[in-house]
C-alpha cells in the first residue's frame, strides 16, 4: 500500500519551497566538517548559530538573524570547549540562551547579549558534568522551564534542572531525542536499533520495540495523535518511514519506503499545520506530507529539491515567522562547500490581504508553561485546551524580536549618519574658514 496513489483535498497541497535571494543569506561560514550525524545549527526570532571548522577545541558562532551577507572572518566565537561541539540547541523561552555538548563530555550552556557577540566567548554561564563520554545530543523541556536533556556515548541520557536525572535504559549510543508535546514522555532511538518510550520525569521505559523490516534512526512524536513516526532502513537497506502506536510498539501501523539514497532522513513535525518534512542528509531534497490520525496517516503532497546537499538543516520557531507571505516553516540549510546558510521558506499560495487564521492556529509561545518544580510535582501541561492564555501568542506576534533588533540596529545606523553629518559639517567650515582666512591674506 502507499499513500501517494491516494488523494485528499487539502489546504496544504500546493506549499512550494521558496528559497532565499542571495541578499538574504548568510556567506563565508567555516561551517564544521564533523561527520557526527547532527544539524549543527540552531536559529531562533533573535539569532542563527552554526557549528565552525575550528582547531585546538571546538566552536560555534552566533550571528544576530538580521546581519545577513558575507560574515567577517574575524567575527567573534564561542569557543569554550576542548572538544568538537556536536549539538547546539536554543533555549524555548529565553531567546539569549543556548546550550552546547561536545567531545569533552560537557554540556555548556551560554548567555549572548542583545546584538550579538563583540569579542570571542570562554566562558559559560554553566558547565555541566555527568556523562564518561563525548556528549552527542541535546534537548530542552518543551514546556518546562530551566531543564536540559542530554545523551552521551556512554548509553545514558541526562536530565540536568535543579537536580541530575540519570536515565540507564540504553545499551548503546542514543541517537535521536523527541518529547512530546506536553513534555511528559521521551522517545528515543538508540544504536542498539530499538526505539523505546521512556516516562520522561522517572526515566522508567514504558514501551520499547524492534523490528527487523524496519531499523530506526530518527524518531519525532506526532503532535497529540498518540503516534510517533520514525525514520530508518529497511532490510534492503531503502530509506524507510514508519508510523507507531506510542501505547504499542509491537509493531509499525504503517512502513513505506522512500528511496534507495544512502544519507539519513531527518523528519521535521509542524504540530500547529500537521504537515512532516523529511530532509535527506546529503541530498537537496525535502519532502512533505500531511499527517492525520486515521489511515492512510501521511499524505504525499510534495517536494523541494535542490542540487545543493545538505550538511544540516535549522528550524525557525513559528513566532519568527513571515505572516504576510503565508510562512508556515523556515528552514535554514547549511551547504558546506559554499560556506553558506541558506533560508528556504514553506509558504502556503495565497494572496494575503488580512490574517489566515486557518493556517496559523494558537501556536507555543515564549512563556515557560510550567515551573520546574510544577513538572517535577508531576503537573503535565502544554497540549491541554486548558494551558494558560500567556503560553500561547497570536502568530502577528512573531515578528517581534526580529522588529526589535531591526529598529534597534536602523537607529543605531540614524546615530552614525548623524555624528558623520556634525563631523562634516565641522569639516566644512573649518574649510570655509581657511578658504576666507588665505582669501583675506592674498588680498593684503
């Protein structure tokens, strides 16, 4: 059975790619050639962060989002750690904040001040310890303020908040992260070819599954739905997708295969429109569907290609959005042979006069749901219809950090002209009166 030889109306069916003009892009990034299976990039309403080539210890840069063009080779680095860093990730609800996992076997987590960085940063606001091995991935609380999960090499998953957590479920390295959308409980994809549920607060696994048709990689809930989709190989070694029962994992309700292409496929979950990209690693392709919780549970609805390969690909969250040309995902992909970030927008084909509610529902906003000893207590909150108004924004309220710092820098540049206009003003009478001074000895 596929799910491409079926059809369903769909608001979403005609979203096409649109790939930013040159002017918007980010060049002459040293951009890592680590070959950690990772996006090495993060961006938020604020700032765009890439993973750097580097010597002597690992670094990332922070470039604030509206300096778009050529990056000053000279710009400054966080480069605190003694190891390649191989996740970077943004924190959900304070923008200035960023963690970092490295070789070392650290997690840093970092503060960058308003307008970026002036000078190279050595110094984290946190180094956090626990793991015996290099450090490959982290993941905030989606709903919970101040708490950080980490996987090492060494099997073990760390949560890291007021106290240290240490989950001991896996017998080998972890390779994908996903929580759900309250924040409640923990999918993960492990080496070891298994993928297990994991009750996110206790670390206790809930579920746990392995095929033989079907050899996880990556693993993302589907909103609400009570599935979970993975991605992988099958036994023919064909990239593959599966969806699951995330209360039965005894088998797969669905697997489909993709292509014969070797590269990773990374799935990107949009709960607000239901629609999944899958990013092949090392090919330009990204396809979508449309997911819906009865079957056949994805619906194809098209692809972006591109000639250029992917080294990794950031996600925008939807308060950073463009709302008035019907944005409803922002990729921002990372081609090393270029040096170049490169934004690609999803957009919806519409001629939009006024807000379209349809495509942009209540969305995560900046406000932490809950406190950290809410969650820890046991309180779940984040998908309910019940989760207080201040944790969700309309979405004409995503341009706001972007707006900020645009206002901020245009008045900056007002200041400059004006002190360069007082400055040439002094000049020219300075040249005015010179000119009547010799004017007036030449005529004596």
């Amino acid at each position: 059975m596929s799910w491409r030889s079926t059809y369903r109306s769909s608001k979403f069916r005609n979203v096409y790619g649109k790939v930013g003009q040159r002017e918007a892009c980010y060049e002459g990034i040293p951009i890592t050639r680590n070959v950690h299976d990772n996006h090495f990039c993060a961006v938020n309403p604020k700032f765009l962060a890439v993973v750097t080539e580097s010597s002597g210890g690992g670094s990332f840069l922070v470039i604030p989002i509206y300096k778009v063009g050529r990056v000053d080779p000279h710009h400054p680095k966080i480069c605190g750690h003694q190891g390649n860093v191989l996740d970077i990730k943004w924190c959900p609800f304070r923008d200035n904040i960023i963690a970092s996992c490295s070789e070392d076997c650290s997690v840093r987590i970092w503060e960058i001040p308003d307008g970026g960085l002036r000078r190279n940063m050595t110094e984290a606001q946190m180094v956090l310890i626990g793991h015996s091995r290099r450090v490959g991935l982290i993941e905030w609380h989606p709903t919970c303020s101040g708490i950080l999960y980490s996987a090492g090499y060494d099997g073990k998953v760390t949560m890291k908040g007021e106290a240290v957590k240490m989950i001991d479920s896996h017998s080998d390295v972890v390779l994908c992260m996903s929580f759900s959308r309250d924040g409640s409980l923990l999918a993960t994809s492990c080496k070891d070819k298994k993928l297990r549920i994991i009750e996110a607060r206790s670390g206790r696994v809930l579920q746990e599954a392995y095929s033989k048709s079907h050899r996880v990689s990556r693993v993302v809930f589907l909103g609400n739905m009570k599935h979970v989709l993975t991605t992988g190989l099958s036994r023919w070694n064909t990239r593959q997708v599966a969806v699951w029962d995330q209360e039965d994992l005894s088998v797969p309700i669905i697997e489909e295969e993709i292509d014969g292409l070797s590269g990773l496929l990374f799935p990107f979950y949009d709960a607000d429109t239901h629609m999944l990209y899958l990013a092949g690693k090392g090919d330009g392709n990204i396809r979508y569907y449309e997911v819906s919780p009865e079957k056949p549970h994805l619906q194809y609805l098209m692809e972006f290609s591109s000639s250029a390969p992917q080294k990794g690909l950031g996600v925008m969250p939807k308060r950073g959005l463009d709302v008035g040309e019907c944005e409803v995902f922002r990729f921002y992909k990372l081609i090393t042979l270029k040096g170049l970030v490169e934004p690609i927008s999803m957009i919806v084909p519409r001629k939009a006069e006024i807000f379209q509610e349809d495509i942009y529902p209540m969305t995560s906003g900046a406000e932490p749901a809950l406190t950290t000893e809410e969650w820890l207590s046991g309180i779940d909150r984040g998908s309910s219809p019940s989760i207080p108004h201040e944790f969700y924004i309309r979405v004409p309220l995503m341009m706001f950090y972007r707006q900020q710092d645009e206002l901020k820098q245009l008045q900056k540049e007002l200041r400059d002209k004006d002190e360069r206009i007082k400055h040439l003003e002094l000049e020219l009478n300075n040249l005015k009166n010179n000119m009547t001074l010799n004017l007036s000895i030449s005529n004596n």
